[in-house]
C-alpha cells in the first residue's frame, strides 16, 4: 500500500446523522400506549432481577410500601411521608421500566409490520422431473427449486439458477423502486416475501421456514436476540458493585446513629423508610434504569437508516472502528467512470472531436457512452441525430478489439482503447500522431481512461474518462481523521489510478489491484496491531473478508454467502452506509458515556444536597452543611427521593434519541463530555431538590 493522505481541509461540513425514512415519532401514541403496559409487566421482580440497580429499588419500594400498610392496619397516624416514599420510588422503577419498554417498543412496531408481510404463499414447486407442483411456501425446504413468475411472490430465501427478472423488494426496504435479479454474479440472491414484476427465474431455497430473512429480521428488531455487548456488561457490573457498596454503608447507618443517640443523649435514629430512600438516591439509580434503553434505542437507530445489525455488539463495535475499508467504485465514486474532457490533435477543432465522438457513442450503452454523448451535447451543443435513415453500422465493442465505433455516411470513425486504435490505424496505413499518445499517457498518470478517436484513419484527439468521486466525500473523510479512524480504500485498478483517486477523495490509504486474499489479509494485518476493522461488500468474494472484520456490511442485493457471513446487511445495499453506520456506533457509545458521567456526577451532588438535612436529627451539628436551607428532614428526603424519578423520566428522550452526535477526537470529546453532563450532573441536583423542596412546603405535603 502506498501513503495518500492529503491536507485537512478547514472547514469540514458536519457528517450527522440523518433520520431514516422509517423513523417513526418518538413519542408515537401506540408505542406509548404499548410501553406503559410492558413497564407493568416488566415490574415481575424475575424480569427485573437482570437490572440489580432497579431490583433493589424495587424491593425498597415494596418494603416501604408494606411498612405503609403495617402503619395504617396499627392506626399510626401521619401516613402522608409514607405514602408519598412508597409512591415515588414505585415511580422511580415504573419510569426505569418505561424507557426500556419505549425503546422496545419501537422494534416491535417494526416488527409488526414486517409480519404483515408474511403469507403463506403458493410456490410452483419444481420436481425431478421438471413439472411444476403447487405447494404452501412452508412446505418448501433447503435445496428445493422452484418457478418464480410475473405477480408471484417469491416463497422463500434463495439464489436465482436460472433467468432474470424484475423484483419488487418495497416489503423490505421500503423502496418502490424494482431491482434485477439474475442468476451468477453478485445479484443472484432473493428474499422471501418479495414479489417478482416481470419475466421468469428459478430460484433454488436456501432456508427452511421459520429461518428467512424475513423471520430473522422480525426476531432482531423485536430485541428478542438482543444481547448485551462486553462494555454494557462491564459497566452493569460496575453499577452493581456501587449498589453493593452503598446497600452495606447504609445497613451500617443504623447501628451507628444507635450508638451516637444513646452517648449524645439526644437526637434520633433514622428509620426504615428513610434509610431506603437515602439508599435509592445514593446508588446509580439514572443510568441503572437507562442503560437497557440507550442499547436498545442505538439498534433501532441503525434500524432505521435502513440497516439490520445481527447484535447490539455489532453497533457498539462501528463505534470503536479504527480502520474503515471502502470499495472504490460505488462508495467513493459513482461507479462508472465518466467523460470529462475532448483533447483534439493538432488540425482537429474540439468541436469536430466531439461530434465524432459522439457518432461513435450513440449506439454504446454502457455508462461511459452515454456520458460522452451527453458531454457533447452540454459543452458543444450536439444533438443526437436520427441516423436510421443513413444506413448506419454500429461497431459493437469486443473484448479482442477493444473498439467500438460506427460507419456513417462513408466515414469510418472508431473510439477505443489507445493500443488498439493504434494497432488499427497502422494496419490500415496511417500514422499514429505522437500528441495523442502523449496526452493519452498524461491522462492515465492522473488515474483517468482515455479513449482514441479516429475517422477515415486519422486521429482526431482523446476523450478523457475519470473516477468521478462522490461530493462531500473529502470533508467525510476528514472528519473521520479528526475522530482517529483511518480510512482505506480498495480497488481493482492499477496503482497510478488508484493513487490518483485516493489523493483526490482524500482517503489515507488505498490498496490497489485487491483481491479477495488481499483484503482478507490487509484486515488480519489492522486487528494483530490492535484496531477494530469495518468493511463493505456484496459478492461471494467478499464473505471471508466480511466475516473476519468486526463490522462487516453486506448489501441487500448481495449473495447469500455474504449477507450470511457479515454482522449487519443494508437493506438499501448502498455502500456508503458504512460511514452512518459507524457514526451511529459512536453516538450509542457517545450517549452511554454522557449519560454514565450525568448520573455518577448527578448522585454524587445529592450525598451533599440531602445528607446533612437528612441526619440534621440524628447529629445535629450537620445542620450548618444544609446550604440549601431544605426545610425538614421530611422535605428533603422526599424532594430528593422525587428529583431521583423525574430525571429518569426527563432523560428518556435523550436515551432514545441518542447524544448530537458531532465528530470530534477523543479528548475533545471527554472534554465536552466532562462540562456539559459532569458539570450538568453535578450542578442539576441543587436546584432541582431546592424547587421540589419549597413547592412541598406550599402544598403542605412534608
């Protein structure tokens, strides 16, 4: 590989994150209608055993709550506290349970509408004998093939054997737009439940029911495969141990204000409900019922650009990509290479250059042609002309000629490859001009095509074809340095080309002349020094690669092969997904860590806001650290108890929605997130408890 990194560029446009077409609103009334009554049932104390932090809130909750009841069975007077303790930390799981379930529920929504999708079709089963059989798709096994025609729904998961045809995917990307299938190459695979729009093709099954695309896609999005990814687990294991830690200091509260009340001869002891809700507002109660949630709510947001991650770690892991490979063609280009330039010979006007050029090209319908033709007519007016009438005869291109062209009115006129042009006109008597051999090899030094044009034997000039690289992909590529992920690009062209492409779209590296052995080792090669790797692809060729890298898309329209062996398949299969699906990766870690450092920050703030008011009783030289000025031991506890179950409620939306996203380096990014929610965390309690404080006042309910 050879080093191509240009300049930063200085003003570098935003990458953001765009909503996908199936974005549905936040807070979408069925959805929340659904959560509220999974936030219900998610209160089985065997579902929220998972959540330790939520499970000890729960059973303070429900010991609080029975020493309510025990206090109004014995006549006890002054239940008002009791009952508002009890009621708050009910909240305080029930809010945890509804972010979790608003997340959830936005995969089943999805889910349910891709199962109203699925029908048990008829297939045209072909037997041994190659008679067509009608059979339910779900007696339909691996191996078996059958006949797909106009207006059949294709019955199952397969690669296409034999035909081509026309197919609507609309039941899974949402696009209307028809897309070809054919058998061979990289566009052979089709998914059950779509339905073919034109000709005929024979697709052999894949899957066996309950094992589609289809039936995997419903599974994911509905979270029921979700797992927890290593660095959710660590941090789950961190928050339990906090919890730990502050469940045996506040179990070690009692006996010593016992010991201090009965030396000091004055004061009093702490009871059960209090020491449960200074328990429940010293542990991580914030991120305890939110991380489930930010999860959850990352995979939905992949899901909704359109992408389907086979597991949260695949998301969690875009996110700490270090290198990204991307195919040239399609992802940094726009796939075929374009005409840009007539450079006449000596004697030759480029307007008579262009004309022939254009001559030559109408009956080419390859990418390239046409480009000439419409080069031609943008820059000089040309207008394709009706040659029927000419007895006109189209050279069709051949792999041996390397030529193309067409004999009109006399004239012979021939574009092509410079070698065989060359090769023609010397055969034929001319000469060869050394100016067009010049600028044919000053083209192909900057990465472009050039292509010979000659009439009657003569040369005319060179049509200069290039790479024409997507806007906007420099400035990407330079925000993804600034974020300390390399980028890397692949292709099958020579180096002098891919050099020139990769200087121009800004890339740091390139590997040219890639085959699939090279891709697979230039991946083992980037993850035996320590990065995380993504990558592209859709051929049968890519799928070892895809399977070796960490982040491996396949496209929708790929094989089989490959969408089985990557971690997440773009349904859309555009290959610049990739650089979305790696800033959505950053913006669910992003979020995590903004909102771990708001509640570790935001719990520390309380143990100074509430602590002194609330043991002003039991020691009460505390009283000169209630700075706040809280009015009673009763006030506080339950201003704080409600503060520590509104913020959950309050940073529901930005769990779901995810932290702004903005593509910065890792300091920088530690920096903001250490001033805007550490110091938000820190600050937020204070006034918060205070308000809460003086509204129990006026309403007389501490």
């Amino acid at each position: 590989m050879t080093n191509a990194a240009p300049e930063t560029p200085e003003d570098s446009t935003s990458l953001g994150l765009s909503r996908g077409k199936r974005a549905r609103p936040l807070f979408d009334p069925p959805i929340v209608r659904r959560a509220i009554a999974d936030s219900i049932v998610k209160l089985n104390p065997r579902t929220l055993a998972r959540n330790p932090v939520m499970f000890v809130v729960e059973v303070g909750a429900a010991l609080t709550t029975l020493l309510l009841f025990k206090t109004i069975a014995t006549g006890g007077g002054g239940i008002g506290f009791e009952l508002q303790i009890a009621a708050w930390l009910w909240f305080t799981v029930f809010f945890a349970n509804f972010a979790e379930a608003m997340a959830e529920g936005r995969g089943k929504a999805q889910a349910d509408s891709l199962r109203k999708t699925k029908s048990d079709a008829m297939a045209k089963k072909l037997t041994a004998a190659g008679k067509v059989e009608m059979v339910p798709a779900s007696a339909l096994r691996k191996d078996d093939v059958c006949l797909c025609e106009p207006n059949d729904v294709i019955p199952g998961d397969g690669d296409v054997i034999e035909g081509i045809a026309s197919v609507d995917e609309s039941v899974i990307t949402g696009e209307s737009a028809p897309v070809i299938r054919e058998s061979g190459g990289d566009r052979s695979a089709v998914t059950g439940g779509t339905k073919v729009l034109s000709d005929y093709i024979k697709v052999r099954i894949t899957s066996n029911p309950g094992e589609t695309f289809l039936d995997r896609m419903i599974a994911l999005v509905e979270g029921a495969q979700r797992q927890k990814t290593p660095n959710e687990i660590a941090l789950n294991i961190m928050i339990a141990g906090l919890t730990l830690i502050f469940l045996f200091a506040v179990i070690t509260l009692a006996p010593f204000a016992q010991y201090s009340v009965a030396h000091a001869k004055t004061g009093a002891v702490p009871g059960v409900i209090v020491l449960v809700s200074l328990l429940v507002c010293l542990i991580p109660t914030t991120i305890g019922g939110l991380l489930s949630a930010i999860g959850i709510a990352g995979m939905d947001r992949v899901m909704q650009h359109n992408v389907l991650a086979m597991s949260g770690k695949a998301v969690e892991a875009a996110g700490d990509v270090n290198t990204l490979l991307l195919d040239k063609t399609g992802t940094i280009t726009l796939g075929n290479r374009q005409a840009v330039e007539f450079i006449p010979v000596d004697g030759v006007t480029a307007a008579e250059l262009a004309d022939a050029a254009q001559l030559s090209s109408l009956a080419d319908e390859t990418p390239e042609g046409r480009s000439i033709v419409v080069l031609a007519k943008e820059k000089y007016g040309l207008r394709g002309r009706d040659i029927a009438e000419h007895e006109a005869e189209f050279i069709a291109f051949t792999a041996q000629t390397r030529m193309s062209g067409i004999n009109f009115e006399g004239n012979q006129i021939r574009k092509g490859a410079t070698g065989s042009v060359r090769q023609f006109i010397e055969e034929n008597g001319g000469v060869f001009p050394q100016k067009a051999s010049d600028t044919a090899d000053a083209i192909s030094r900057t990465g472009g095509t050039p292509l010979v044009v000659s009439m009657n034997n003569r040369v005319l000039g060179v049509i200069h074809l290039k790479d024409i690289v997507k806007g906007g992909m420099k400035e990407r590529f330079a925000q993804m340095r600034m974020m300390g992920i390399r980028t890397v690009m692949i292709t099958g062209d020579n180096p002098l080309t891919a050099a020139a492409i990769a200087a121009e779209a800004g890339v740091d590296d390139f590997l040219a002349q890639a085959t699939p052995q090279d891709k697979l080792e230039l991946i083992r090669k980037e993850q035996a020094g320590g990065r995380l790797v993504a990558m592209t692809g859709d051929g049968t060729n890519d799928a070892p690669a895809l399977a070796q890298a960490d982040v491996g898309v396949a496209m929708n329209t790929g094989t089989m092969a490959a969408k089985e062996a990557g971690n997440m398949v773009d349904l859309d299969s555009n290959p610049t997904k990739l650089i979305e699906v790696v800033a959505i990766g950053k913006q669910l870690l992003i979020t995590r860590g903004a909102l771990t450092t708001f509640s570790i920050a935001n719990d520390v703030a309380k143990y100074f806001a509430i602590i002194p008011a609330m043991f002003a009783v039991t020691y009460p030289p505390l009283n000169r650290l209630n700075i706040m000025g809280l009015h009673t031991p009763e006030s506080a506890i339950l201003a704080a108890v409600i503060f520590n179950a509104l913020i959950i409620i309050a940073l529901v939306p930005l769990a779901l929605r995810g932290v702004k996203y903005r593509p910065l380096s890792a300091g920088a990014l530690l920096q903001r997130n250490l001033l805007v929610y550490g110091l938000g965390g820190v600050l937020a309690p204070f006034p918060g408890i205070w308000i809460i404080d003086r509204l129990l006042a006026v309403l007389h309910l501490a």
